[in-house]
C-alpha cells in the first residue's frame, strides 16, 4: 500500500508541456475573442505589425507589414 509514483520528468518533456498548454490557452482566448465580437471579418494577424516579429518578419500573408498599416489609416481618412 506504501507505494510512491516515480516519474521520470525530462527537462524537454516539461518544456513541450508548457508551451503546448500555453499554445492551448491562446488558441481558447482568440477563439473567446472571436465570439466575443461575433465573428466580425477582419484582418487577423498573429501578431502586431509594429510589434519586433511583425517588424523583423518579411510581409506575407500572415505579416501585412508596416506600410499596409499606414496606408490603411491613411485611406479612411481620405
């Protein structure tokens, strides 16, 4: 009755849990986010443009860049 669980926890085991749940919660919290404004259409960018990846980053799909940001600020003012 006196038996003791022993696991043995690798230092990467640990780090892929952490980020996987930390992966897990951002994904729930966009998703909350999303329902929150009923799915409104929009640009979703996984991160800032004037954010240090959003900088760094060439422009793709996923990284509209900086330029496109002011120049759709530009084009609802005019």
């Amino acid at each position: 009755m006196g038996q003791t669980f022993c696991a043995d926890l690798s230092w990467t085991t640990a780090t892929a849990a952490l980020v996987a749940t930390f992966t897990i919660s951002k994904v729930l919290k966009f998703v909350s986010a999303l329902k929150a404004v009923d799915y409104l259409p929009g640009l979703w960018v996984p991160f800032q443009p004037l954010g240090l990846p959003g900088v760094i980053l060439p422009e793709t799909s996923w990284n509209p860049g900086t330029l496109n940001l002011l120049l759709e600020d530009y084009s609802t003012i005019a």
